[in-house]
C-alpha cells in the first residue's frame, strides 16, 4: 500500500503543478461559475443592454431544443480573447449567418465570483457580437474557472440550419470540465469517456440519442498529452456510433476536455412541466452519488489519518478502492440506454401529450444531485415527497457528509436520471430500464399541486452537509 500512496501522492501532486486543485477537481461542477450567485444574475444585468438587437439569451435550460431542419445543422467555431472585442469579426459572422450558438467561457477565478465583475469581462463581447447585426439565439451557455489569467477564452459554436422544417426536433449542449479522477492519469481513456459523457448527458435525458454528433472542446499542456486526448476521443466516437466534428480548440488550460454534443429525435421532449399531476412518481434510472467514493479515496490519500476513520465504518481501503473504480466507471459510461427507454414513453412530434402514456419531466442527476427533486418541483408548481435516496455506496456517502469531505454527497458527473412519469407507465419504464442493466427505482410521488416543495425525512441529513441545501426541504419524518 505504501508504494500506490506514494505514486497516488506524486499524481496529486502534478494537478498542484498545473495549477488544479484536485480535490475541487473531483467535485465535478466545482470548476463551474456559480450559476445562482453569478452566472444568472450577470446575465440578467446583460439582457437590458442588448434590448432592440437581434442577440437573444435563452432561458435557462440544459439545452438547446429547436425544430429539426431538412438540410441539418452545421457547426462553425470561432474562439475569442475576453481581454479584447477585436478579435470578432463581423464580416465573419455575417457571412456565416447563424441562428444560434452555444458559448463556452473559460474565466480567471477572480472575475467569477461576483456577477458585476463576471458581467464587466463578458458583457463587451455578446454587445459587440450584437453589432453584427445577424439574428443569434444564444441557445446555452457554460462557464468554468481557471486559476491562470492567460488561459481566458471565449468560444462560440454557431450553429446554422439548411433546408424547411423537418420531423422531429434538434438538441444541442456543451459540457467542458477539467478532469474526472484526479487519481488517474490526464489521458487515461475514462477522463475522456466520462467528460464526453457528462456533455451528452443533458441531451440524453431529453430522451435523444439519434444521430449523435460531437464537436470535442480539449486542451492540454503538452503537444504528447493533446495527442493522447485526441485519440481517445477518436475511439469514444467509434465504440459509440458518434459522428466526429473537427473543430479548432482553444489551445488554452492546462487540462480541459468536453464537447459540444448534438442529436436528433422524433419525440417531444420531456419538458412539459405544466402536465405534472398529482400521483405521477418519480423514477430514478439508476443510484446517484458518484463524487462522494472519489472525494473519499483522494482525501486518504491527501491526509492518511483518515483511513482509520473509513475502516472504523467498516470500509476497508481496498474495498474503498473498488467502490472508487465503480463509481469512475459509473461516469465515464454515456447513458445512452436511459436515452432510449426515455424516447419510448414520449409523444410524437406530431403527436399530443397523454397523461397516462408519456412521461412528464425528466432531469439531470448531476452538480446538484438530490437538490435536483427541488428543481423538479419548482418547475411543476408541485409538492413532491421523497421517499428515499439511492446512492452508489451509501455508506461511503455518509463518512463523506460526516468529515465534511464533500458539502452534498448525492452530487455526480454525467450522473443519473429523475423521470416524472404517470403511475400507469411507471413499472413499464422501470421494467424497461432494469431489463438493460440499470438499477433503476421510485424513490418518490407527486403529491400535491401550487406549491413548490419536497418532503424528505431527516435521512436526507446523513448525505447532505450543505445546510443551506438542506433548508430547501421539509423534513417530514425523523428517523434513526
């Protein structure tokens, strides 16, 4: 055991070299600008000042959905200086004539954590962008942090539809991290194979899976480890069946990996928010809590006392490793057959929603992890209750809330799927998801109607360390 501390120690201590924290490096959305306290409120102040251009912000949404074209979609990708409008050319997107585009922003970690600053660092570019003059529908949009000033950039990837309106409809994210186990080598296949996933992940839960593209965002800080990204995003494409885009990258970052992921269907989307009813239950497509095995093992490793503190649990460090490997595992496998067991119980394109054939909503088990019921219920108008929480190791997750390794143990990278679905169809969809391997069950029920809330019972307290997290449920039922 000595020797793989010493080389786990020396591993760590190369992420410190490159400037990463490997430790906020596995808490997967770590990376991300704040969302609630930055990115929304930045964007809001953004808004007035485009006023009466042809620049449109989506939204919030964890994708972009948009009418299916006879001629497709093409990518073109142009990455800009955020220290600096000239680099944009207006000419160039005129001549491209978008209609929409998916933004990636890499930000220095000072300006983003206030959304005046973060406002002050992009605000200049949509405005100029803006001046164009072209119709641009900004359909989604991902911030992270880098610790080094240099490695700031902006990219753009436009998006332009050919041909009339065809069947179906058209999904496009973007999702870019720095690594998925510090524990592992930069360019080991499952960091790509996790992040590629995690980018295909929000279209995935959309129930689409056909005709799937990616356009691959990387960086890295040697010419030999770019190379051994590439290839692993060549042979991700190939076992998957996804179509290549060839793209200039940002050459920026020490270690950056995602992609721009597209898809089609011939389904309505899941977002009918407003058709949630009252007995409908909530499915989830597999356990959840892929962050806390990580966190728990890289935290032995950092600081060893704390084994005694995992074995006390009754967790020994191998079996600790194991669960580690299971839950890399977890993420660096895309969730395409929950994508497809989605896709049945949907409406046509041309079809209308049936309240006791089609599921409702769906959601992304990732960053937030649990607090996602919320957000289910936010968007419904309803009252969930949830019954229970299923975890990858919830022994593991409770030693991770415990010494406040990790602030929510439920949270994951390219996690599990929450589907909303009438009880009529609900053993279907969880016959449907077992029958390929998914360890799928109901782990709670609409309620109620007019009011946004969940009931939990104080188990949820065992997982969770995040008070203010915490104070987003209604703790309904104690127990020991």
């Amino acid at each position: 055991m000595g020797k793989l501390f010493e080389e786990m120690f020396d591993r760590l201590k190369h992420y410190r070299e490159l400037g990463l924290n490997p430790l906020s490096l596995a808490c997967g959305c770590a990376v991300k600008v704040d969302l609630l306290r930055v990115v929304y409120p930045a964007i809001e102040g953004l808004k007035p000042q485009l006023r009466g251009s042809n620049l449109t912000i989506a939204p919030r949404e964890d994708a972009d959905i948009f009418p299916r074209s006879e001629g497709g979609v093409k990518l073109y990708r142009r990455i800009y200086s955020l220290d600096s409008t000239t680099s944009i050319d207006l000419s160039d997107i005129r001549s491209i004539g978008p209609s929409r585009a998916i933004v990636v922003i890499q930000v220095y970690q000072r300006y983003a954590n206030n959304p005046e600053q973060f406002l002050k660092l992009i605000g200049p570019i949509y405005l100029r962008l803006a001046e164009s003059g072209t119709h641009i529908y900004i359909g989604k949009g991902h911030s992270i942090i880098t610790p080094f000033v240099e490695d700031q950039f902006i990219l753009f990837d436009f998006i332009k539809a050919s041909g009339g309106r065809a069947e179906g409809y058209t999904a496009v994210n973007n999702d870019t991290i720095h690594i998925v186990d510090p524990s592992q080598e930069p360019g080991d296949y499952r960091q790509v194979s996790g992040a590629l996933s995690n980018s295909l992940n929000d279209i995935f839960v959309l129930g689409v899976y056909e005709n799937l593209r990616i356009a691959p965002v990387f960086s890295a800080v040697s010419s030999e480890l770019r190379e051994k990204i590439w290839k692993n995003i060549l042979l991700f494409s190939r076992r998957y069946n996804i179509d290549l885009i060839e793209v200039p990258q940002p050459n920026k970052g020490k270690l950056l990996v995602g992609s721009t992921s597209i898809g089609d269907t011939l389904k309505k989307p899941p977002v009918f928010a407003d058709k949630v009813e009252v007995g409908m239950k909530l499915i989830a497509t597999r356990p959840m809590g892929e962050l806390a095995p990580i966190n728990v093992y890289l935290s032995t490793i950092i600081d060893e006392s704390l084994i005694r503190e995992v074995e006390d649990a009754g967790i020994s460090f191998e079996v600790l490793e194991k669960i580690k490997d299971k839950a890399v595992e977890t993420i660096s496998t895309p969730n395409i057959e929950a994508a497809r067991v989605i896709n049945r119980y949907l409406p046509r394109y041309d079809e209308e929603y049936d309240p006791t054939e089609h599921i409702a909503l769906t959601t992304d088990v990732t960053g937030p992890g649990i607090y996602v019921v919320k957000e289910i219920a936010e968007k419904s108008r309803a009252t969930l209750r949830l019954d229970s929480i299923p975890l990858l190791s919830p022994e593991v997750a409770e030693i991770a809330t415990k010494l406040y390794i990790i602030p929510n143990a439920t949270s994951g990278t390219n996690g599990a799927f929450i589907v909303v679905a009438p009880e009529t169809i609900a053993q279907d969809i969880l016959r449907d998801l077992r029958s390929r391997g998914l360890n799928a069950s109901v782990i709670g029920e609409v309620v109620g109607r007019g009011e946004a809330k969940v009931l939990a019972s104080s188990r949820l307290r065992k997982y969770v360390a995040d008070q203010k997290l915490l104070m987003e449920f209604e703790i309904v039922r104690e127990d020991t």
